[in-house]
C-alpha cells in the first residue's frame, strides 16, 4: 500500500526542531541527488522536537543492490504530511522499532523501517509529558484521504470501492491501482543468496529451513519459503484456508492484493526457522520431523 524504499536506503536526517515541521534529507541507491523533505506535522512523542539521523543498509555503488525502475517518478523534493515517525523509544505510542512514514503530494504514502541501532536522536526531545500523543484519528484520516484521491485519481465509480473512515478505499481488482499502490521488493539479492534451490532439502521434512516469510497484511494468508529456483518459483509452507506444503510463484505474491488492496509484504525481522517449529502438527508422525 506504499513505497517501502527501506532496503536503497544510504542514510539520512529528519528535523522537527520546528514546532509542526519536519524537513531534512535522504539518500537512496539509484536516485543521483538527495530527495528533500518539507512536511507538515510533528514526530511522536519520543523524538519530538529532536533531530533524527539514521543509516540504511545500502551504500552508494553497491554491486548487489539495484534499484532498477522503482524510482521512477519519484519526487526529488516532497512535500506533505508527516505520518508515524518515531524512533520506538519510551514512550512507545506506536511500535518498538525506528518507523518513518509520510503522506507525500508526490507520490503519496511511503514507509521506512529500520532496527534500533540505525538511528540516532540529536538534541533533546521535548519531555513526553508536555507533548499529546500523535492522534491515531488525525492518521486514519490521513490514509483515508491518501486511498480515497486513488479512487479519484481512477475515475472508479463508488461500487467498484469500499469505505474506510468517510473516504473511499480502492479494491485489490484494478490493474491501475496496484500499479500505483506499490509494494516491497519481496526478494532482495541478499535472500536470493540465502534460499536453497528447489529440491534441495527433500527429505528433510519438518528439518527444512524457512529462510523467508511472506504476508497479506489485511487477511491471514502466510507463505514459508524453503526453495527457490532462482527465477520464480518457490516451495514451502502455505498457511491459508488450511497449512500445507506446496509450490508458488513469485509473479504471483507480486500481483496479489488482498480485500483491502494491500499488496504481500515480506517479514523484515524473519529469522530462520524449521518447518517444524512453525507448524509442528504436520510432522507428528514421527516425533523427529521427518518424512
């Protein structure tokens, strides 16, 4: 449901020394120049008031990272609403991680997540008690708004959407809507690298390794991926309507959109597991997790 540029992140620097103002810059792989910020609204109440700088995973002329067309059309100066910023510390009016969200007049939403260790707070935020939560009214509103000028922007009719806090959401069945909602890039080159090729581990039955997790974030669909052949193809775990083994595609997790739109995101914090210590009722035959 937005650009999640996360993984071409080099670093950058968010302001909000200037009561409802957020302004800095940020560096990605394959953008020449450093996009720049001049938003509306404040940072959660942990950092607000402070300045932010925080270091991606990327690092100019990577090998292994390419960009490829995801930037295209990407503002080099946005300009909008500032949405979930916070750094995950006390107190935690949001989540437990570094989460950089904005609602851009360019390019509308984009979300950035980080690990604790890549961000840094400079100068003193104001204390939390002088400061009011951010209004989780005043953020629904602003996703709503975001989703609802997709329907606009569409010409879609009010029965081709759903409702979501007054404003229309557009369905997961427009081709044109899941071109602009984009998704995550679900295999980096990093997890190409981990993910064992197909047939690899036959035989080892709930042994196998899952080296990647991927999610509907608006239904229960969850896929477990212990192979892959490189191009498209995967094998693992399917939890939907029941849990089994089985093939899927990667042009497939791309395309699907869930009830609410929402484009298959990958976990950014999987660590590997066995498949028998995720579904441990499909390899109770043998009490070894064996075939």
């Amino acid at each position: 449901m937005a650009w999640r540029p996360t993984q071409y992140l080099i670093e950058g620097t968010l302001d909000n020394s200037v009561p409802n103002k957020v302004t800095g810059w940020m560096q990605f792989v394959g953008v020449k120049a450093k996009v720049t910020f001049d938003l509306e609204g404040n940072f959660h109440r942990d950092i607000r008031g402070a300045k932010i700088h925080f270091k991606g995973d990327a690092y100019e002329d990577q090998p292994d990272v390419d960009s490829g067309n995801y930037f295209e059309g990407f503002a080099l100066h946005q300009t909008g609403e500032a949405g979930d910023i916070t750094g995950g510390l006390p107190p935690r009016d949001y989540v437990s991680y570094p989460y950089i969200e904005w609602y851009s007049e360019q390019n509308g939403r984009v979300v950035i997540e980080l690990k604790p260790v890549q961000i840094e707070v400079i100068g003193t935020p104001i204390p939390a008690i002088e400061s009011d939560p951010i209004s989780r009214e005043q953020q629904s509103q602003n996703m709503a708004v975001f989703l609802g000028g997709l329907a606009a922007e569409l010409n879609l009719p009010k029965e081709r959407a759903i409702c979501v806090g007054g404003d229309t959401v557009v369905k997961a069945d427009e081709r044109a809507v899941n071109n602009k909602i984009r998704g995550m890039k679900l295999v980096t080159q990093e997890i190409r690298k981990k993910l064992p090729p197909l047939y690899s581990q036959d035989g080892k039955g709930g042994k196998a390794v899952v080296y990647a997790k991927f999610f509907t974030p608006d239904s229960g669909f969850t896929f477990w991926v212990t192979e892959f052949d490189g191009k498209d193809t995967f094998f693992g775990l399917v939890d939907g309507h029941c849990k089994e083994l089985g093939y899927f595609s990667l042009s497939e997790l791309e395309s699907v959109r869930g009830p609410m739109g929402l484009p298959i995101e990958r976990d950014l914090y999987w660590q590997p597991k066995t498949l028998e210590e995720i579904a441990p009722e499909l390899f109770k035959s043998t009490g070894k997790g064996g075939d």
